[in-house]
C-alpha cells in the first residue's frame, strides 16, 4: 500500500477512534458507513443485520467506482443497488487498498 493512502488511513482511523471511543478497524468503519448509508441507528441488530450493514457500506463504496447503482429502498428502508459490472479478481492486499481508498474519498466528501 502506498504510504501515502496508508498515513490518510491511519489518520482517518484514529480520529474515528477518538470520536467514537472504540478501535475504528476496517470493519468497524464500514459498519458505520453502513449505517449512516441506511439513514438510521436501529436498535438492535442480529448478525445477519449487522453482515447486511457492511454489505450496504460496499455497495455504497464501490459504486463511485461505477460497480454498483443505487436503486432505492425496500418498504423496511433497507437500500438496494444492482451489479453493473463484475467486481475483478484482487489479491487480499489490493482489496484493502481499494476499500481503504474508497472510504478515505468518502469521509472527504462529507460536509
């Protein structure tokens, strides 16, 4: 990973840390991007509800990158996206980075 992306990374995560009082790892960012996607903190989610908030976090993420389209919400306020394209075959390390790049353009997009 660059070094560049890598200090970006370390910053954003440690003012997640802080602001949030608890370890702002790469999981932990996207749960919350998930929930900021969906709108609303619900009250209790099961395992599979808190899957389904990361899995938004991604969809949300990677469509900049033109992988996904947002299409709306289902009646319970879940968002959705469709597939525009395959995803391709990434090493661990270029997952990261692509993930890790994807969040840094979407906190800097943030008001």
């Amino acid at each position: 990973m660059n070094v560049d992306l890598q200090n970006a990374w370390n910053t954003l995560a440690a003012k997640i840390s802080k602001q949030f009082g608890m370890d702002a790892n790469l999981e932990a960012i996207l749960f919350l991007i998930g929930i900021q996607e969906y709108g609303k903190v619900p009250d209790k989610l099961a395992k599979d509800q808190k899957l389904e908030m990361m899995h938004i976090a991604i969809c949300s993420l990677l469509s900049d990158y033109g992988y996904y389209t947002y299409t709306g919400n289902d009646k319970d306020g879940w968002p959705h996206w469709d597939r525009n394209k395959k995803l391709p075959n990434l090493s661990d390390e270029e997952q990261d980075y692509l993930i890790k790049e994807a969040i840094l353009n979407y906190f800097k997009d943030l008001p």
